[in-house]
C-alpha cells in the first residue's frame, strides 16, 4: 500500500484543505504517514503570506527528498497558486498542483499526471469549493468552509493573487453539510471562510450574509454554531441581531483590526476608520453583553510612527476586547506594501510586538476572570490531568472535573478559579426528572 505525508504551513483554511486532500488519498487506498517517516508521496501545502512561509515551504521540500530520494514530492497550496513557477524551478519538486485542482492532485500522487504544473488562473476561473468536515480541535467541532478568495486588495495581503476571485457555496449545500456533521456526531460547527463577509455576492442570483444565517439558525440540528472572521464594516446590525437572537449562535465574533490609527488603516487599504470599528465592538456589546470579541493586529507596518503605535495600544486597550492575534509586519513581495519605502527596523517591530502581545494576554486573562463569575455552557472535547477540558460558547478554556462519558457534550459549567485566562469550574448536575 502506497503511503503518503502532509506538511501543512499556514492558516486553519490549510488545514482544512490538507484534511480533505488526506481524506482523498485515503478513499483511494492509500496510506497516511507523518512527514518525518518514510512515505512514497509528500505533500506539502504550501503558505505565501510572508516571504519567510516561502522559503519554509521549500525547506519542507529538501526535507521530504532527503527523507525519500525516490519519493515523489508534490507541492500545492498557496505559494504554489501564486507563483508555481518559483517551486518548478527547485529540482526537489515533482509536481507543482494549484488550488481546486483535486483531481489533478490525485493523479500526481498516483504518479499518473501528464504535467508537472498544474495551475488555473483564480483570479479568470472560479474554482469549485470543496466541503467537507475538518475536526482540527478535537471530533467535537468540525470547520465548514463555506467561502474562498478575496476581493479586497489589502496592501500587505497577497491573498487575492494566491486564492483567487471570491466565490461562494450555495446555502442549500451548506444546509446539507451541516445535516451530514450532525449525523456524525459534531456538536459545533466553524462558518470559516478567506473573506467570510464577502459570502454570497457571487450567487446567482446574490446571497447576503445575514439570510444565509438565517437559514442556518432556522435549520441547523447543530447547537452551536460559531462565525470565524468577518471585517467589520462587513458585520451589519442585522447579523449581529441574529447571533443575538438565536441560541444556536455562539456569542462570539473575530473583527480583524490590523491598526489603531486612521492613516495606517488608510495605507493597508482597509475599508473603516478606528471610529468604525469602535462603534461595532460597542453595537456587539450592547446586544450580547457576555460576547468575546477577538482581534488581529499587525505592528511595524511601513510608515507606523511610535505615535501611531501608542495610539493603537491606547486604543485596544479602551476596547471590550477578549484576546488579540499580533502578527509583526513581514515584508511579502508582490503585494503594495513590500514597495513601501519608510519601513520599521526589525528590533523596533519585534518590541512592538511583545508590548501588544502583553496587552493581549492581559485582556484574555481578565475576559476569562469574568466569565468566571458567571454559569458556562461548555462542550467538553478531552480528558486533561484535571478533569475534563473544554470551551464555553464564549470562547474561554475551562476544565472541570467529571467522567469521560461527558466528552462531546455541553454541560453548565460554574466556575470556581482563574488560572491564567483558564477557567475551573464544576459541573452543575442537570436536574432530575419528576418521578425519577
């Protein structure tokens, strides 16, 4: 039986693509290895956000020939849509396998593929999105991509080039997708998408967002559902009132910051100021007071003063923020901002980095210390050294004590510590049954 191994670079889309590529080889009898054991076929899936995620995606490459000289090396993913010819040209590289093209990766990996590169155009040809369930955090939650590619053109972003035209799944296979996850045993649901708030336009005829919601809240036999990053001049009054008024939504948003001054966010071409942005994280507040509300922010960006720096700091501080993703600035070639001139020192960046990563630790420690103070609905997924362990629909880790027949289940969940932005609780009993 042929084997084969995965490496994986980048974001939870990756992965979920990896997870469906494993999930074809192995409906064609072959057999999955881990990338540092001996295999017939590596495969790496490949990231482009940053220069440095090339150059690892071509030490994985060297890698896997080293671990197999006579193995067949096949490199897809993001890297290998926007610039396949960069991986052609590397003699480890057997074949170079652009995104949608399943088939193709196949054939290559049954060494039956008539080309060495296979790459359509994304940004002329809208691929077929793949479903499928992906259960990255444990059998308990399963990520449903319901989205793919951008319009956008942010300035440090090579996205749009590496993933194509955004284009959509239509709500009546979404609906029958999460009817599949349920008759498998999933008890919460992921919408993740490139760029989930652009869901729909591309429909014919178009879609919004807010009724594909709906649908879900009015159909899902799942639970828990919960929304993976959406802009926030994306996020309308009418989504967040859904989320609020159906409990099968977890309360639970990621509002991509990037900058917390105006001509930082002007010069990354996002689409709202930080009054905008404020006035959403308040909008969200005010109709789910117990809500997390995550953020990404990237420090060093060309042109970023220290003033400009310490007024985002200032400014995410006075924010309601539950945990932060700080990514410092890597220059990325091809995109507009790698042609920016005034560019921050990689000490000064690095510094930054850890003042807002601080800031960010603060602000999940103490969104956990208050949550603590109330009753949590929580899915446990594992066993752990203290009991159980599992996340509330507000996204806070909470471990409690109890037996392992509670795992995939939600329990209410009082909490009695803090540790670190942890919580420990016990398990309320559910009340018996009259006459039981």
């Amino acid at each position: 039986m042929a084997r084969f191994a995965i490496a994986t670079l980048g974001c939870k889309v990756n992965q979920y693509d990896s997870a469906l590529i494993e999930a074809r080889l192995a409906a064609l009898g072959m057999e999955r290895a881990e990338f540092d054991q001996p295999a017939d076929v590596y495969i790496v899936n490949t990231c482009t956000v940053t220069d440095r995620a090339d150059a690892e995606s071509l030490r994985l490459a060297r890698r896997a020939r080293r671990l197999n000289p006579d193995a067949r090396v096949i490199m897809t993913g993001c890297l290998a849509q926007a610039n396949p010819e960069r991986l052609a040209g590397a003699h480890e590289v057997d074949a170079v396998v652009g995104l949608g093209r399943h088939g193709d990766l196949e054939r290559a990996a049954l060494n039956r593929a008539s080309e060495r590169v296979m790459v359509s155009n994304l940004r002329k040809h809208r691929a077929d999105i793949e479903l499928g369930a992906v259960a990255l955090e444990g059998h308990t939650r399963a990520f449903l991509k319901v989205q793919e590619g951008c319009d956008q053109f942010c300035t440090f972003c090579i996205v749009p080039f590496s993933r194509g035209l955004s284009r959509s799944v239509p709500p009546r296979r979404i609906i029958e997708a999460i009817d599949g996850l349920h008759e498998r045993g999933f008890r919460e649901v992921i919408l993740t998408g490139v760029h989930l708030g652009g869901y729909g336009r591309d429909l014919d005829p178009p879609v919004a967002l807010e009724d594909l919601l709906e649908m879900i809240g009015e159909r899902s036999p799942i639970g828990r559902i919960r929304l993976s990053s959406i802009d926030p001049e994306e996020l309308s009054d009418r989504a967040i009132a859904i989320v609020a008024g159906n409990a099968r939504f977890c309360p639970h948003f990621h509002l991509p910051l990037q900058a917390g001054a105006d001509e930082v966010l002007a010069r990354m071409r996002r689409r709202y100021d930080v009054g905008g942005y404020r006035e959403r994280v308040e909008r969200i507040v005010a109709a789910m007071p117990e809500a997390a509300i995550g953020a990404d922010v990237i420090v060093g960006f060309p042109g970023e003063t220290e003033t400009n720096f310490n007024d985002c700091l200032k400014f995410i501080e006075s924010l309601p923020l539950a945990y932060l993703h700080v990514f410092p600035y890597s220059v990325r070639a091809g995109t507009t901002a790698a042609k920016f001139a005034d560019r921050v020192q990689s000490g000064e960046i690095r510094r930054r980095a850890a003042a807002m990563r601080e800031l960010g630790e603060r602000k999940r420690r103490n969104f956990a210390a208050r949550a603590a103070q109330s009753r949590l609905k929580v899915l446990l997924e594992e066993r752990v050294d203290g009991g159980l362990r599992g996340y509330s629909r507000t996204y806070v880790r909470v471990t409690a004590e109890g037996p392992a027949a509670l795992i995939n289940s939600e329990v209410e969940v009082e909490g009695t510590s803090v540790a670190g932005a942890e919580v420990v609780g016990r398990i309320i009993p559910e009340p018996q049954a009259a006459g039981v």
